[in-house]
C-alpha cells in the first residue's frame, strides 16, 4: 500500500473512556473505509462496534485491524463530528457515547445484532441492515407536461386533474379519500397521456394526515412584523445571530417562526424546530403541514426504532427541508440550516437527564454558531439566565406583548389557604366549578406532579423549612425523621412545633391527581370528568385522545399534571383551577421560583382563549410568595426583577455555574463512601489549582433511592466555565470510585433531585 495515512484509522467506541482508538484497515477494506462510518473492531476480548472519526497520522505499537465496515455511507459529516466533539468536551462525557447517542435508536439496535451474530465481513453486516428496515411502496400520480390539443375532460377525470395540478403529486389514498373509487377515470387519464403513474418508498409516518387543508400566511400585526423584520435580514446575511423571542401565549409566536421558515424555504435553507415532547402534538404538526408543501420529518420519543430511523433517513438524504423534534432532534442531520427555532425555551425537558446529559436548547446556540445559522428562542416565560443574556446583549429581544386576538388576560386570583382546614378544594374553588358548570364551560385542574409527601409546612402560617446554606427547601426523610438539605449536608430533626408561630399543624404536603378526580367526582357527579398524568397517558396516542374529547367538549373537568399546561388553544376552558401551588414553590431547587412562576404563567394561558372570559385560581400556603402575585398580575419584569436580586444574593445562575457529580449504586455504604471520596479529591484539587469553586456537599439526593440505586450527589458552584471545567476534567481523569459505584458528571444541571 502507498498511502501509508490512510492505512490507519482513529476510532471511537461507546464506552465510558476518554480515548480514542486507531485500528489498521486490511487492504480489503481499504475501499469502503470513510469517516463517519461505523465499523466493526476488535477491544480487548470483545468485538465492539465503533465510529471512524478520521484518518491517524502514523502510530506507534501493536495495531489491531478493522474486522468489517458496517455502513454503505457515512452516518455523519465532519460538520456534525465538530458538534459531537464540542459536546463530548463541554460534557465531559465520552465521544463514542455522544456519537451513539446523536444517532438514531434503530441503527445502534442493528448493531447490537451486529455483535452478537457476525464474526467476518460485510455481508452479514448489509443483510442485517436491510432486514432492519420495512420500506413500503405506494402507487403516487402525477400531471404529465401537457402536449397538443387540450382533451375536453368531464367528471371525476376533470376533478382529479384539477385536484393533481393543484396540489402537485399525489397518492393514490389520497385521491380515493377525495373522490371516492378513482380506478376508472386514473385509467383513463393515463391512456390519454395526462397523468403518469410512480411506486414511491413511504416512510412510516404515524402523524401523517392526508388533508390538504391550506393554510395561508396571516397579516403580521406590528409587533409581529417588527420581530420578522429584524430575524430576516439575518438570515439573509447568513450568520449566526441569536434571537429571544418573548410573548405570552396567543401572542403569535409560532405564526413568526412560520414565516421566518417560509423566507428560509425561498432562500432554499432548511430550518429545525424543536419543542417540548409534550408540546409535539399531531396540532401542531398539522399546522406546519398545512402550511409548508416541502418535506417535514417528525421526530418524537413514542417512535419506534424503525420510525425514527425512517425519518433520520430522509433527513440525510436531503429530502426534508424542515425537521420537527423533541430534544435530541437537535443532532438531526439537515444541512444547509438557516434557522433553529426552540420553542418554550425554558422547558426543562430540553435537558436529557440521563446518560448523556446535553441541553438541547443550549446545543441549538452552539450549532446555530458553527452552523451560521439564526437560532430564535420563543417563550412565555424565558429562563432568568436568557432574559440575563438579553438584557446584557448577548441575546436579541423581541417582544410581542399582546395576544393576537387582543383577548384580554384571564383574572388571576390566589387563594389563601393558610388556617383552613385541609380541604383539597376551598369553598372559592368549589363555587366557581360549581359555575362554571352551569355556564357550559370548561374547566381544567392542575395539580403538580412534583408535589411528592417530602416537605414540611405549617398550616397555620405557611411556614417552609429551608437550608440556611442553601436557600432550597429541607427534603423530609422518614426514615431517619429527619429533613435534610440535598445540596449540602445541613439536616434538622423534624419539628413538632412549628418556629414560626409555634403552631403545633404541621403536615407533609402531595396530593394525588387520583385523589382529587374522586374529590371532583363526589362534588359533581354529573360532570363528565378526566384525567390524564402519566398513568392515563401511558398508551400510544392516549395523550392526544384526551385531549381530542377536550376539544370535541366531550370533558366538563379534566384534571392533570404538568402535561395540561401545555398545549393548544381549547376555546371552551374558560376556568383553570391550579389545587396546590406549593409543591412547585418548594421544591428543593433554587429553582423553585423560576419554576412556579412559569406553571402558574402557562395555566393562566390555557384559560380563556375562545371568547368567553377565562378565570385562574390558584390555592397556595404561601399567598405572598412574588412568583405567585407576579404571575397573578401578568408581570415578567416585575418577577425578574425579584429573581434576579435573589440569584444575586445568593450566587446562583446566571451568577454561577454549577455542575453536580452524581453517584449511585446498590450499596448505601459504597455510594456514601464514594461520595465522600470524590467530594475529599475535588476539595484537593481545589486547594492544588487555586480555584474559586465552591464545593457543596456530598449529600443524599431528594430521590434518595430510584429502581434500587442509592444516589448522593455533589454540587460544584464555580464563577467561570473555565473553572469548572477544569477541576471537573482533571477529577475525571484522577479519580476512579469503587467498582460497584456509577459515577456521572452533569454539566448545568437542571433537575436536582
Ligand atoms: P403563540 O405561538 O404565541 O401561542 P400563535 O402563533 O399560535 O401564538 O397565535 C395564536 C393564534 O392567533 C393562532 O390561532 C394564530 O393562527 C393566530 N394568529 C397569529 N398571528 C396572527 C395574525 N397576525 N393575524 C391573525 N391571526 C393570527
Ligand atoms: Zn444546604
């Protein structure tokens, strides 16, 4: 062989280790071999599947050789190795696993396969490959370039021809949906040359509705047109440039982000949308569909390995031009990106929480840069941190702030109900289902799923008890009757009195959503009443059938988690009762006000906006807290202003940047006694490099126990990135816990339970 550098090649493997590998490639595979490939590899005793990342310059020692190269091209670009790599190192987490992780579920499945069955070559590697997918074929029709005389058509013929030169190729289902049996006259117009007849691939589409309802462009208001009119000559210009598109709900939003993809689809760029899981509901989907004739993949977690797969395929291929997704939609492989929308950017469902804990929304700023891409957050209610960025600078603000419709802001009451007896439903509540019954409304009831029995409160005076270090609320662990802090290791015996008021009341706070559907069912058990929480939702498409009686107005009452906030516009909810406020205001995360005030800011938008007014009520111990009587009164500003100067004072985000150092096993001992471990060397390390890093912890998690893992963690709280990176890495590489326990670094942690 002459070309000695290309006789080598550097290989990633999705295992937890830092390095990268370089393999021979034998003179037979020296043809197919292509970065962004997978191949098949010797490892230890193994043999692993592993990812080409590029050709090695000469290495020294024993090298092994490839055993076979399993893609006929190349899974990813060096453009998205580029992002793989940032993210393995801003992480801290292993590039084979990002890379794993980036790809689609299906083919690493196939490659599990791969392991298992094959000892040699390629063969078995493309019969795997092929096997793994079902691709199915439809008969699709289209208008033939018309040529002589025009043939006098009438009928079902005519109507078909009109119907195809409308709306361009179409397939046969279709056509029969429409017309009715179409065999006759389709036979007919291709004896005459007017239509020609094509099997296409399909693709698995389980949100694929064959309408073709139009939906044409609205007027932008002024608002609207003003933030179209500073996004577009960005886009035009071809740099990166981020936007905050902030708005309440029914501001027009999303009518922005649709006209700001149609001026990318006529500049021939794609564009990438993400929302919340929750948010991807087939509403939504349709609406882009209506509006956009071009080719849209969907990706959402309820796909199957195959469905997703399908979509990631057409996405490569290049015939999609936009592509909508939960999270990890954010690594789908469009090229040619003009803009990257997130939607309800401060949802924390962007963040993945286990394994590879990447931010969607903050990946969609980094690709958006190296991409030259415009990337528009929206929001209702942006984190504390983007409204920061905005206001620094960093960040563009836009503002919409006004619903479309002008429709005025629902009435937002708190209702206090501190000194009354622990009813689930207080009598202001009871009254206004009770009316808004009569009246032929609709009523949604929200209770938070997060409001497990683990903190304690004073019903007397609504007194919360919390870590003097950390300004989180205690965690109550019963076991041991005591209440501790997650963050650091502060803990209390549980009181008996409260230090409050000295009242003797104190109660463990959650209510089930079950508990409550009984409660509304004994106060009307003529209502026609639902529920969905991740118990109901659990079946494919549950989540959308519930929500189709609500729109239907099949539901007088539908009672639910987190997953009721979101949603479209259902014209007859013209009351929203939220039962508890407490859980979200408490839970143990410096967090919990940023968070309670975007739940009570969402439910407040899913009231009233048909016609009819729409009222909130919210029952709280804590009738004073300013993200209650902020979000009650529409104020942003005024609740940034409140939280900012709490960040500030007690150093958290924007101020900071943290990072957690989770644990966990099945030994309670060796979990701790990791835990200690690591907190005593990232304390070393800081003393060693001089670093301003602030070490809390090791403590027990909230969720002390999941699927029988014990968990401690420890959190870092560090001035600069740099900082935090550091000690973080060289803790990495230096210390190894004990075998039987799991250690993970999460970078920006969002949810620290
Ligand atoms: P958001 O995304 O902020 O919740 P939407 O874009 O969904 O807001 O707009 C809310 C409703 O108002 C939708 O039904 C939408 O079709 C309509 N709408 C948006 N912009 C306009 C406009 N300029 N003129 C008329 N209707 C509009
Ligand atoms: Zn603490």
């Amino acid at each position: 062989m002459t070309d000695t550098r290309r006789s080598i090649v550097q290989v990633a493997i999705p295992l937890p280790l830092d390095t990268v590998f370089d393999y021979l490639v034998p003179e037979h595979l020296a043809d197919s071999v292509q970065p962004g490939k997978r191949v098949f590899v010797p490892f230890g005793r193994r043999k692993l599947t592993g990812y080409i990342l590029g050709y090695a310059k000469e290495s020294t020692g024993e090298l092994k050789e490839i055993i076979s190269v399993l893609d006929p091209d190349p899974l990813f670009t060096s453009g998205e190795l580029e992002l793989y790599r940032w993210a393995a190192s801003y992480y801290l987490h292993p590039l084979g696993e990002v890379i794993k992780a980036a790809l689609p579920a299906g083919i690493n499945i196939e490659s599990r396969k791969q392991t298992l069955t094959s000892d040699n070559g390629n063969a078995v590697a493309e019969e795997l490959l092929k096997g793994g997918r079902s691709v199915k074929t439809e008969t699709f029709y289209r208008i033939l370039p018309a040529s002589g005389e025009p043939v006098g058509l009438r009928g079902k013929a005519e109507r078909i021809i009109a119907f195809l030169h409308d709306v361009g190729e179409t397939s046969r289902s279709v056509i029969c949906k429409n017309f009715g049996d179409s065999s006759a006259p389709l036979k007919k117009l291709r004896e005459l040359g007017l239509v020609e007849e094509l099997k296409r691939e399909v693709y698995r589409d389980p949100f694929r509705e064959d309408s073709f309802e139009h939906d044409a462009p609205q007027v932008l208001n002024g608002s609207q047109s003003l933030a179209f009119s500073r996004i577009v000559p960005a886009i035009n210009a071809g740099d990166f440039s981020p936007f905050l598109l902030h708005g309440v709900t029914g501001s027009g939003k999303t009518e922005v982000y649709l006209q700001v993809i149609g001026h990318c689809l006529d500049l021939g760029k794609n564009a990438l949308v993400l929302v919340p899981e929750i948010a991807l509901t087939p509403q939504l989907v349709r609406r882009f569909r209506s509006r956009f004739r071009c080719g849209i993949a969907v990706l959402h977690s309820g796909l199957a390995g195959g469905e997703r797969y399908d979509e990631w395929r057409r996405i490569r291929r290049g015939e999609v031009s936009i592509v909508i997704g939960a999270r990890s939609a954010i690594f789908a492989p469009l090229e040619r990106l003009g803009v990257i929308v997130v939607d309800e950017e401060h949802e924390a469902s962007y963040k993945q929480t286990e394994g590879f804990t990447y931010n969607a929304r903050d990946l969609a700023l980094v690709r958006g840069k190296m991409e030259k891409a415009v990337v528009v957050l929206g929001s209702a209610t942006p984190l504390i941190t983007t409204y920061h960025a905005a206001l620094q600078g960093r960040l563009h603000h836009l503002e919409l702030p006004e619903r479309v419709r002008n429709l005025p802001l629902p009435v937002t009451e708190i209702i206090d109900g501190r000194r009354r007896k622990g009813e689930t439903f207080l009598p202001e509540l009871v009254a206004a289902l009770a009316d808004n019954l009569d009246r032929g409304g609709q009523t949604l009831l929200f209770l938070n799923r997060r409001g497990f029995a683990t903190f304690l409160v004073c019903r007397d005076c609504g007194h919360v008890f919390r870590c003097p270090n950390c300004s989180v609320t205690l965690t109550y662990h019963r076991l041991k009757q005591r209440h501790y802090c997650h963050y650091c290791d502060f803990s209390l015996p549980a009181p008996s009195v409260c230090p409050g008021c000295n009242g003797a009341e104190i109660v463990l706070l959650g209510r089930g959503t079950e508990r409550v559907e009984e409660g509304v069912k004994e106060l009307f058990p003529e209502a026609r009443v639902a529920r969905m929480d991740s118990d109901t939702t659990s079946g494919k498409g549950s989540h959308a059938r519930i929500l189709k009686k609500l729109e239907e107005r099949s539901i007088d009452i539908l009672i639910g988690t987190q997953m009721i906030a979101k949603g479209h516009d259902y014209p007859g909810v013209t009351l929203v009762g939220v039962i508890s406020a407490d859980g979200t205001l408490n839970i143990p995360d410096f967090r919990s006000a940023e968070r309670a005030f975007q739940l009570v800011s969402q439910v407040t938008g899913r009231a009233g906006r048909g016609d009819a007014p729409g009222k909130v009520l919210i029952q709280t111990l804590a009738p004073d807290h300013y993200a209650l009587v902020r979000a009650a009164a529409h104020d942003f500003a005024g609740f940034y202003a409140d939280e900012i100067e709490f960040r500030r004072q007690t150093g958290y985000p924007p101020y900071s940047f943290l990072a957690a150092v989770n644990l966990s096993g099945t030994s309670a001992r060796e979990v701790e006694k990791g835990a200690e471990d690591a907190a005593r060397v990232l304390r070393e390390l800081r003393r060693e490099l001089g670093s301003r890093t602030e070490i809390l912890g090791p403590a027990p998690a909230t969720m002390a126990k999941i699927r029988g893992r014990f968990r401690w963690h420890i959190l870092l709280k560090a001035p600069t990135r740099r900082e935090l990176n550091r000690i973080l890495a060289r803790c990495r590489a230096e210390f190894k816990p004990p075998a039987v326990v799991r250690m993970s670094i999460d970078i920006d942690p969002v949810d620290m339970m």
